[in-house]
C-alpha cells in the first residue's frame, strides 16, 4: 500500500511539473503576453495607434477607428468582435494582427479637369479631385485647401509665378500625385487596374515667387524636361514643412530641386523615400538636421541614391549645413567659400567628394564632437552617409578618390576626419592644404595618399597654424611643414587601435629653404625631415625639444649660432634612410641603410665652418 502512494504521489508531481513547463500555470510573476499589430489601409486614424502593442493574455482592447478627409470606415480586417464598426474589442489569446479600411468612392467627389492658366486669386477645395490636364502657369495666388487631391496627367507642370499656399495637416495632407494612382482619390482615369502608377509619370511643379507647402505627399513626380526631374523646383522664397517625397525621380536634379535664387528656402521635417536622388541643393541654401531620408513606417525603404547633392559652385551668403542621417555630396562641380562668406558644418555632418575639392577664402568652421566627429571622405564611401553613389557594394573607396581642401584664409577644424582625399592636381595631391590662419585639433587623418605633398600640407602663409591632437595613419606622407611654421609633440603618427598601421613615409617633410621666424620644432614619434638646404635666417631661432630627430637627404643644414637645445637629451641630426631614429622616412622598409656621405652636415656659417657635434649621424662633414 505505501509503495502504491508513493508510486501516486510520484505520478502527480511529474504531471504538476509538466504542467508547470508546458502551459505556465503555477508561474508567480511570469505572465503570458501577445503581441497586437495594428495596420491602416486609406486615410484614418485607430486607436491604439498603427504599431505593435503588447498585452497580457487575455485582455480585452478596445479598438476605434476614424477616417479623415473623404474618406469613411470600410471594416476591421482580423479576428475582432463586430468587422463592421468603428468601435469594436479584440480578445488577446494569440498574437494577432487587425487592419482598419477606410475608402473613397471617387465617383462621390467631383472631377475638375485643369486645362488653363491660373491668373487671379483661386482656391481648390477637398471636395473635388483636381486633374491637371495641359500645362499650367500660376500668375496669381492658388490656395488649396487641406486634404484635397492633386492629380497630373502624364509630363504635364505646373509653374508658378504669383504664389502657391497649400497647407494640410497631419489628418488631411494635400496629395500631388498621378493620374493613375488610384489609391488616392479613386479610380479618377477609370481604367480600373489596367493602369498602376510610377515614378516619373508627371512632371513637377516649379516655385519662381512664393509657396507655402505644408503636410503634403508628392507621388510618382519627375519625368523629366527643360527644367529637368524634380517633381518640386525651387527657385524663390518658399517653406516646405512635413511632406513627405515618395516614388519619384529626380536621377539629375533631386526630387526636390532647390536652386539659387531660394537663398532662403525652409525645408524642415520633410520625409524622402523611395525616391532616386532626394535632394539638390544650391551651395547657397542652408540645411537643417529636421528632414528624414527613410520611411519611418519601413526604415529599410531608403533612397537609391543618399544623398543632399550640391548644386553650383559658389558660396554667396553664410550657409549651415546640420542634416546627419546623409551626406552633402559635391559631384557636379568645385565648391568655392567667397571671401566674405562662411561655410558652417555642425557636428555629425559628412561631406562627400566625387573627385572635387572645395577652397575656402572666406571662413570654414567644421567643429564636430568626439561622438560626432564631422566627416570629409569619398563619394564611394558607404561607411559614413550612406549609399551616395547608389551602387550597393560594388565600389569601395580608395585614397585619392577626391581633390582636396584649399584653406587660403581661415578655418577652424576640430573632431574631423579626412578619408581617401589626395588625387593631385593644380595643387597637388595634399587632403587638407593650408595657407592661411587655420586651426586644426583633434583630428583623424588615413586613407590618404600625399605622394608629395603630404596629408597636411602646410604652407609659408599658415606660420600661425595650430596643429596639434591629431591622427595621422594608413597615408603616404602625413606632413609637409613650411620651415617657419612650429609644431608641438601632440600628434600621433599612428592608429591608437592598431599601432602597426602607421605611414608609409614617416616624417614631417620640410618645405622651404629658410627659416624665416622664431620657431618650434618638439614632435619626437617621427622625424624632420630636410630634402633641400635649409637655411635659418641670423634674425630668427630654430628651437629644438629634447628626443628631436631631423634627418637630410643629401643636403645641409646652415646656422648662425642660433638652434636652441642642438645638444639636448635625445637629439639627432642623421640620415634620410637611418629607420633607427624617427622611423622609416624613406619608406623603403630595409631595402636601404644609412651610410657616412649620406648628408652634407651641419654649417656654421658666421665661422665657415662644419660642425662636428657628437650628435651628428652619417654627415660627410667634417
């Protein structure tokens, strides 16, 4: 008998524990929980809001929906209580997933075909579906009131010279779109589903004077013309606010095409997707970080090619770039910063080059952050910004992919970094050429070539640059330094993260045959490097830090009594290819050695003599 209560008693805790395992009961705070997906289709909104929502197993929801605009509630599509009304519950014993149908019969709005000119004051009300049939211009005001619908036979325009004042909301967006898209407005070509709509079946509208666009959807826009593919041109004073870019074209000028005369254009919390390129935009605009380039239902539905793609060579006003999520690409042309004008890039921004360079002769402030640094890299460089050149993986950058940055009169550079610039040219094959009063901190300098010039080519008129707190790796030459210009020893010569990737040739190239001021000299990871006699000046001081290294290549150094600390701790007057001290500056590996003759030596001019200091390496003289 207790064996057999036992055996019970056995039984009854394994089925308890299977229980427990297998359907949660006795599970204290552990409470079973499904997931509701709540989807719309047409114009309207549901509460709970479009989404995913969690909830306890078991909970009873409540669910409404409201259409908007012309719209009227169809059904609930889902396992609900009652299909057929706005206000319904849904058990949750299960995942679920319920949709709310709104539709429109086009046949209850009326139809306005619009075949001539707009030349006095007009308004479009919601009630009709306005169908644009000819070409149109718009010499007057054309007000359009919130929730109606646009629609455009194929390649047809609007232009507009008087003013265009089109504000929806949120509920009740103005919608431009085709004559095919049957999803708004109906089936207003009547066609059924023999027609779809696509990117391209219209062409755009184009903004000469004023316009006031607000919570309006552009579809199926830019096939393209005398005023090129845009479905929105800009070209005079107009706000765009949330609207939202989808489906169009603009393979050349942009979805949204913002020329020079809309200097002062607003463009904020717009959305582009679905587009080829969603934005050109004048060098002479200003761009906040408020717009969105991605579907915030879909964020996966980008833009073929991301991008805000700069137009026209000249900045003639001060302009702030802000916008983050893509990169300022300059394709079409060389980018110039007038002299009396400033270029501002905030922080996080990424500039892409399509083999161009920009030059500065007014003022360029680009301080980005440690989290944010500011980005200056290749057009091909999918890392930062995006897919610009909208090819997928199939191209990768690679230094000299882009020209470079001209700075002839002042900038302040702090927490960039400089990618696969160097391709040469009249300037030579430098990243970031100086030549005027320019800071530079903190800075990242890699992928870069300056065969000759250096990464950093620093020139006679930068003797009042400051460099200091940068990154130089994976370069061909990280320096070229104008001899009378100073430089501390906070750079680094080398990636922190992986200190075997350094520069091919490590050195700190000296330009210029005479030191022409007081100056500094104190880096100590690499070498001087001195290729051409250098001379310094019996007026000015060549000052020396401890751990110093200069190297010369077959040349010689000239004096007048005047190089401070010459004999200080650690410093080396020595050969161009000694790799023993300041690294390998040849950039040969062990392919060469030092020998003696390798150099001239060290002159002391005022005593015609040749100095034979013990610090003196491989020198042919004395």
């Amino acid at each position: 008998m207790k064996i057999k209560n036992r055996l019970i008693f056995l039984l009854a805790l394994i089925a308890c524990a299977s229980l427990l395992l297998f359907t949660g009961c006795f599970n204290g705070d552990d409470t079973t929980e499904y997931k509701l997906t709540i989807e719309v289709e047409g114009e309207g909104t549901v509460t709970p809001s479009v989404g995913t929502h969690t909830y306890d197993e078991d909970t009873i929801v409540d669910l409404t929906a409201e259409p908007t605009g012309d719209y009227e509630f169809s059904e609930w599509v889902g396992d609900v209580a009652d299909n057929t009304s706005g206000s319904t519950t849904v058990l949750m014993d299960a995942n679920k997933t319920v949709k709310a149908v709104f539709t429109t019969d086009a046949d209850e709005l009326d139809i306005i075909e619009v075949d001539s000119n707009i030349s006095s004051n007009t308004t479009w009300t919601s009630d009709a579906v306005y169908v644009i049939t000819s070409n149109i211009s718009v010499s007057a005001i054309l007000t359009i009131e919130p929730g109606t619908i646009i629609k455009f036979d194929e390649d047809r325009y609007m232009d507009v010279s008087g003013g265009l004042i089109a504000e929806g909301t949120e509920d009740n967006p103005i919608i431009f779109t085709s004559l095919k898209d049957d999803e708004h407005g109906g089936d207003t070509n009547q066609d059924g589903d023999l027609t779809s709509p696509s990117p391209g079946d219209w062409e755009n509208i184009r903004v000469w004077d004023s316009a006031k666009l607000e919570h309006c959807k552009f579809y199926y826009g830019g096939a393209g013309g005398g005023r090129g593919d845009s479905t929105l041109l800009i070209d005079g004073s107009a706000t765009v606010k949330n609207s939202t870019f989808a489906y169009n074209t603009g393979d050349s000028n942009g979805a949204m095409d913002i020329r020079s005369d809309a200097t002062g254009a607003t463009i904020q919390n717009n959305i582009f997707y679905s587009n080829n390129k969603p934005i050109r935009l004048n060098a002479s605009v200003s761009l906040d970080n408020s717009n969105i380039f991605h579907n915030p239902e879909e964020p996966e539905e980008r833009n073929v090619f991301e991008g805000i793609f700069i137009d026209g060579s000249g900045v003639t006003r001060n302009v702030t770039w802000e916008e983050r999520e893509v990169a300022f690409v300059i394709q079409s042309a060389n980018l110039t910063i007038g002299s009396d004008y400033k270029l501002t890039i905030k922080e996080g921004v990424t500039v892409k080059s399509d083999e161009r360079y920009i030059q500065i002769y007014g003022n360029l402030e680009a301080i980005g952050t440690e989290d944010k640094p500011i980005v200056f890299t290749s057009f091909k460089d999918d890392e930062y910004g995006g897919d610009s050149n909208g090819d997928g993986n199939f191209s990768t950058p690679a230094p000299g992919d882009w020209e470079n940055i001209r700075i002839w009169d002042t900038a302040v550079l702090e927490y960039c970094k400089f990618y696969y610039g160097g391709s040469g040219g009249g300037r030579g094959d430098s990243t970031v050429l100086i030549d005027g009063s320019v800071n530079i901190k903190n800075s990242t300098f890699a992928y870069n070539t300056g065969d000759s010039n250096g990464v950093l080519d620093v020139r006679s008129d930068a003797t009042g640059a400051t460099i200091t707190d940068n990154i130089f790796y994976n370069n061909n030459k990280p320096i070229r330094l104008n001899a009378s210009v100073s430089l501390d020893n906070s750079n680094t010569f080398h990636n922190p993260e992986d200190p075997g990737e350094r520069n091919v040739f490590e050195g700190i190239f000296i330009d210029g045959s005479n030191v022409t001021m007081d100056v500094t000299w104190e880096e100590t990871e690499i070498a001087f490097v001195v290729r051409s006699r250098l001379t310094i000046g019996p007026d000015y001081r060549l000052i020396l830090g401890d751990n110093v290294t200069l190297k010369f290549d077959g040349t010689r150094l000239v004096h007048n009594n005047n190089i401070d600390n010459y004999d200080g701790e650690g410093v080396v007057f020595t050969s161009y290819k000694d790799d023993e001290h300041g690294g390998d500056s040849n950039g040969d590996g062990d392919f060469s050695s030092p020998a003696v003759g390798d150099w001239e030596g060290v002159r002391n001019d005022p005593a015609r003599e040749w100095e034979a200091w013990e610090n003196i390496n491989y020198a042919e003289n004395p």
